[in-house]
C-alpha cells in the first residue's frame, strides 16, 4: 500500500525543457547544476556533451552540432549552469523572442484558373525587346492559358477570349488577336489529356488484369 501511495506520475513532476532527451537526462544536467565545485562542474558538462553526441550520432556531420549541443544543455538547465562553454551563450531572452511575421504573398489574381506562374510569365515576356523571341515566348504563354482554361473550365474556348485576357493580364501590352494567329486547337489539348489519362488508367487496368488471371487454388 505504501509503494501505491508513494508512486511519482508524471503530471507531478518538473515539465522537461527538450522532452526529446527524457528525464533521466534531465536529471543529470539538475545534478550538473548542483556541483559547488567549478571544476567537476565543467568536467560532468562535457560528460553529458559526450552523450548528448552518441544520442544523435546522423547529426555529426551537421555544421555547429557542438554549438546546438552545448545550446540544448543551457536550455535543459534553464540557463543555471555556470560552466566555461567553448561557444557564445545565447541568452534566454533570445531563444524567447518572438519571430518576425512572415511576408505571404497577397495574390488575389481575376483569373485564378492560370495561376501565378502565367502572371510572373507575362511580366517577363513585357520586359523583352520585341521581336522573334518575345513573340515566340508570348504565344506559348497564350497556349498554355488555353490549356489551363480547358483544364478548369469548359471544353472549348475561342481564342479571342484568350487573346483578350493575355492583353488584360498584360496591361495592354501583348495584343495577339491583331496578327491573325491562331493557337492549338482544342481539341489537340483534350486528345493529348485523354491520352494521358488512358495510359495511366490502362497501367492499373492491366495490373488488374494480371490479378484476375491469377490461378486460383
């Protein structure tokens, strides 16, 4: 009944700084703190360095492992072990500062359908100088919309209503519909993506094909 009684869970005891480690590693570096004598203190720190080493032996190679190991030490003994580290200390207010806010990007684009890449694509194709190379740029970036817009939208689309969200997304500056071009057909990107789709629906057709032909005992 005693020993019942006397029993230490868990939710009682001191909540570990790294987890990661365990408790008893966390008593070790308590018992660390606790030398008086400066020298066996230093001794007994690189002892726990050591092991904290071998418990990580994928992590050697990693740049500054000695430094994270003696920073995980500090941490583990909430910054009360007084010994003499062969790196800077970082403090505890530093650890505990919060991050700054990370900047996302706030794209909110009229065509979602073409995604961001279409829009960053047209701002390159605007900062050429005219020519073979920007005009070739330009209509691939016209029939890739096609192909997005047959993807998310509908089965067909007319050309003039890419050549007018080129120009749109463009400000004005790339005016496809004036050269009397016309971009791959529709029905090229439907065949191409049905061929798609069959070659990776035949491959699990044949797979399952080859499970049914199985002889069966």
């Amino acid at each position: 009944m005693n020993l019942v009684e006397n029993l230490e869970y868990n939710t009682e005891r001191a909540k570990l700084h790294i987890p990661e480690y365990g408790r008893h590693f966390q008593k070790m570096v308590d018992q660390a703190v606790a030398i008086e004598d400066r020298e066996e203190r230093n001794k007994v720190a690189k002892a726990i360095i050591s092991v904290m080493g071998n418990l990580q032996p994928h992590l050697r190679d990693v740049p500054d492992f000695q430094h994270k190991l003696w920073d995980q030490l500090f941490i583990m003994s909430d910054f009360k072990l007084d010994v003499d580290s062969p790196f800077p200390i970082t403090s505890k207010e530093v650890l505990q500062q919060r991050p700054e806010p990370l900047d996302y990007p706030q794209n909110h684009p009229k065509y979602r359908f073409y995604g961001n890449n279409i829009k960053r694509m047209i701002d390159v194709a605007v900062s050429w100088d005219k020519g073979d190379m920007r005009s070739g740029l330009e209509y691939a970036i016209a029939n890739h919309m096609k192909k997005c817009y047959l993807t998310w939208n509908k089965d067909t689309v007319e050309d003039s209503v890419i050549f007018g969200h080129l120009k749109e997304m463009s400000n004005g500056e790339i005016d496809l519909a004036s050269d009397g071009e016309n971009l791959t057909e529709s029905g090229q990107f439907l065949k191409n993506r049905q061929a798609k789709s069959n070659r990776s629906g035949g491959s699990s057709g044949n797979k399952k094909g080859q499970r049914n032909r199985k002889k069966r005992y």
